[in-house]
C-alpha cells in the first residue's frame, strides 16, 4: 500500500488516503509536545504536512512519520497483516 493523500485537520489530526482504498483520519495529539513532536506546538507547523516524493508525510525540519505505522494505526490492523511475509522469516540465534 502507498500513500496518495494526505491534509492535516484539527487537534493534531491527519487524514489519509491510501491506494488499495484504506482512508480516514489518525489522531496524533499523544506526539504533540513530545520530543522533535514538539515542533508542532509552533502555530502553523502541524499545517504545513506535505506528502514527500518518498510517499510520507513530512514537515518543516525534516520531522517526518512513518506511512506504514500510519496505515496500522488507521486500519487496526498488526505488522503481520500487513506484512504476510514477516511470518515466513527464519529466526535465528
């Protein structure tokens, strides 16, 4: 999944569109304040997301996340149902 879509709404919420269809919006507020989150307590900068040419979402500063931490948090859904293949990895010692 990619994400094609992206605009920040209020109270350090995002919404996002991806394109196998998932959409909605994710709430960030837990980050605001916290660590290089903090930028974002700076009126205007949580507003100023853009989709990178890498395809996620990124800020002034260089402070980007995450699209496909994103998309777990969007859908709900765990790292090996997004990634099938994490079950097929051998564990070595």
């Amino acid at each position: 999944m990619k994400l094609t879509e992206i605009y920040p709404k209020d109270g350090y919420r995002l919404f996002l569109r991806y394109d196998n269809g998932a959409c909605g919006e994710v709430d960030l507020s837990s980050y605001a304040g916290r660590g290089v989150f903090s930028a974002w307590l700076r009126p205007g900068v949580f507003e100023q997301v853009v989709l990178a040419e890498a395809g996620h979402p990124e800020w002034p500063g260089d402070l980007d996340l995450c699209p496909d931490a994103l998309y777990m948090k969007l859908t709900g859904k765990s790292p090996e149902e997004v990634f099938p293949t994490l079950h097929k990895l051998p564990a070595h010692a």
